[in-house]
C-alpha cells in the first residue's frame, strides 16, 4: 500500500444475491370439420479470508468473511406476447406453417390473410392477391399478410356460432378491433361483431351469413416446461452502480497502550433477477424451468449450474444472503478507528433463447422456440474499508 492512503480496501469475490423467479400453423380443413391439420413440408462460502497490511497507526491484521444463503418467497414470471399466431408480410412464397384450409368446393388450398384489419383468402391459384370483402365491397389487394402458426405451436380449431358472436380465444385481426377469422363451407372471410354477420368474398362480390364457424386458439393446457435455456453473452449490458455503505461501526481504545479488537459487521441483501419471455408463455399455466443463474465475478459472466423451479402464476422464488465480516484490528491509544462494509452493485442485461414444451388435456405436445432477456441487480463484492483512526474526545492523556 502506498504511504498516505486513507484507507484499507479488502476485496470479496462476487456471488449470487438473490433468485427471484417471475414466473412470475398452415392449417388444412377436411370436410369443414372442427379441427385444423397444420400443413408442414415437412455464491461465496463460509471459509473465505484475506490479509492486508495498513498504516502503521491502524494495522489491519485480518478480515474472515462468511455468506449465509436462506430461501424466500416471493416474484413473478413475465410474457409479453400470447401466442405463437403472427401476421408475416407475403412475399410470393408460402411459409410452411401458414394457416390455411382446404377449399372442396374447387379442390384448392386457401390461406388466411389480411389486408390492414380485414381478413379474407388467398389461394395461388388467383394469382397473389389477399381477397376480402369490406362494408359489403370486394377488394382484391397486393401487398398483404398471412397468418402464419409459428412452429405450428398453437392448436387451432374452428367453432360454430352465429349473429356477430365469438367464441374465448378467436382470433382477431388488430387489437381493438370487432373484426374475426371467419369461415364457411364456401370459404375463408371475416366475422364483424359489429354488423353481425359473416362475410365471404366470392367471384367478385360479397356474401352475408348469420352462421359462421370462427378460427380459435385451444387453451386447454395441462403443463408446461422451459429448458434448454442460452445465455447470449456477447451481448451483456452491465451498468455499474456507485458503492453503498451497507453497515458501518466503530472500534474505540482509551488505553495507553495497542489494543488488537475483534469487530463482525452482518448484512442481509435480497437483491432481484427476472427472466422476461418474447414467447408464448401461458401465465396462468403450472410451469416449470429449468435454467442456469448467472453471476458477475471478476467483471465477467459465469453461469451456475442448472436448476429447477415449479410454480404457477404469482408464486416467487428468492434467495437471500447475509454477508459477515468479520475485520480484526490493532487501535493504537486513545483513538477510534470506523469501519464501513461497503456493497458493489452492477444492474446486469442478458438475451436469451429457450425451448418451450406445451402439454395439452387431450395429451397432445407441441414444442417452439423462445426468446427473452434477463434483468438482474448482482452484488460484485463486499469490501470491508477501514478509514484512518482518530483520536477521542476527551480522553484521558497516558503518562
């Protein structure tokens, strides 16, 4: 240490703080039936000490640290996106899991699109255009979008029903909108609960029907498991937060002589880590995960081993920490010397990819990819700081 330092700094590897866990399809029609066939081509331990010499008028002779870990309860697990079902722009190839149906009234293959908010066909048959019809008006439009099952995760069914009504779950155009995927044996259209009604573009002109059935989601899930679980650490953000006095005490000696003392400054820290998906998670869903922590040691990213959590939507899973220090000093006489416990937090970014399993009640399993990214606030270390010692008021002079 260089003569003048006000100070002696005793560095602590980083270890986990605190886990928080917040867990918080081209479709093919047979017979206008209800189902829909997706068309696919195809931690520090106790034990820890260190040593450093200080100024000769407050030698630090020893600093022992021990961290207690102790499971709590708390946390939530975030989505972002219910399903798996986006709206691709066509660029005159079909995606595999574009959804569709089959048409046996001209023994084709039609595909649901949308043109802005208004759902209608596409077949390739017609060349490339979306076919929808809009306040009783056909319209025949290039550019468009199809449906497309990512994965072809979701299930899909198709539901009866009548007069502008819909079931749980149908799909919908736009958010906000009363526009719907509707179909009859004819064909691909739009149900507006709005009018009431089921319209069909056909050969030039629109078609109105009071009886419909509507494109859903299936959201009888049983269960579901995230695994498989990578960390994109090429793209770490760390933010590194100014140090934070955690606890501070005073060692006083009003003898004429040394005194070694003993001092144990303890801690306890909770600190939170999330993981926010991309993906279709069903929040109201018992799920599972399995996954690695990672932590900040030595300013850079190390991943702890695998562990699982079950849990449903509300149930939080925390660990917490008490750090101890335990700092032996010699005061020399008639003077006090403060020691602060310092913390060193880093606010931590990770993206990442995972893998989805989804069990449904009729036994059916269906796998996608996620993605995400992790958020968490990490202690990098705890340093023990033993400032100069001073003299005391109205001590007493030694001989």
């Amino acid at each position: 240490m260089h003569e003048g330092m006000d100070a002696a700094v005793i560095m602590y590897p980083s270890v986990l703080l605190l886990l928080a866990l917040q867990v918080l399809s081209s479709a093919s029609l047979h017979d206008i039936d209800n189902t829909i066939e997706q068309r696919n081509d195809a931690t520090g331990s106790p034990g820890k000490s260190a040593n450093r010499s200080m100024l000769t008028d407050q030698p630090l002779l020893s600093v022992t640290k021990f961290r207690q870990r102790r499971p709590v309860h708390s946390s939530s697990f975030k989505t972002t996106i219910d399903t798996n079902l986006e709206w691709i722009t066509f660029k005159r190839s079909i995606i595999n899991t574009a959804v569709s149906i089959y048409n046996r009234n001209f023994d084709r293959t039609d595909y649901v699109c949308k043109y802005k908010c208004d759902t209608g066909f596409y077949t390739p048959k017609e060349g490339p255009y979306c076919f929808f019809a809009r306040k009783n008006r056909f319209h025949r439009v290039y550019p468009f979008e199809l449906l497309v099952n990512r994965d072809n995760f979701e299930i899909l069914e198709w539901k009866d029903n009548s007069s502008g009504k819909v079931p749980k779950n149908s799909v919908s155009t736009c958010p906000g909108e009363q526009i719907y995927v509707g179909m009859n044996k004819y064909g691909l259209g739009n149900v507006s609960t709005k009018e009431k009604a089921f319209y069909l573009p056909w050969k030039g002109k629109v078609y109105t029907y009071t009886s419909y059935k509507v494109l859903t989601t299936n959201e009888n899930i049983v269960s579901q498991q995230i695994d498989d679980v990578r960390y994109n650490i090429d793209n770490t953000k760390i933010l590194h937060y100014p140090p934070e006095v955690m606890r501070q005490t005073t060692i006083s000696n009003y003898e004429c002589q040394p005194v070694v003392k003993t001092s144990s400054i303890s801690k306890t820290s909770e600190v939170e880590h999330r993981w926010d998906t991309y993906s279709s998670v069903a929040v109201t869903v018992s799920t599972s995960i399995k996954i690695g922590i990672p932590t900040v040691f030595e300013k850079k990213i190390e991943i702890s081993t695998e562990v699982s959590f079950a849990f449903t939507q509300g149930t939080t899973m925390t660990e917490s920490f008490t750090d101890t220090v335990s700092v032996e000093v010699t005061v020399p006489p008639n003077q006090s010397c403060v020691i602060n416990m310092l913390r060193y937090k880093y606010k931590v970014d990770i993206p990442f990819t995972g893998r989805l399993r989804r069990t449904y009640g009729n036994g059916n399993i269906r796998i996608t990819s996620i993605t995400g990214k992790y958020n968490g606030i990490q202690v990098g270390e705890v340093r023990a700081v033993v400032n100069r010692c001073e003299p005391l008021d109205g001590s007493k002079p030694c001989p």
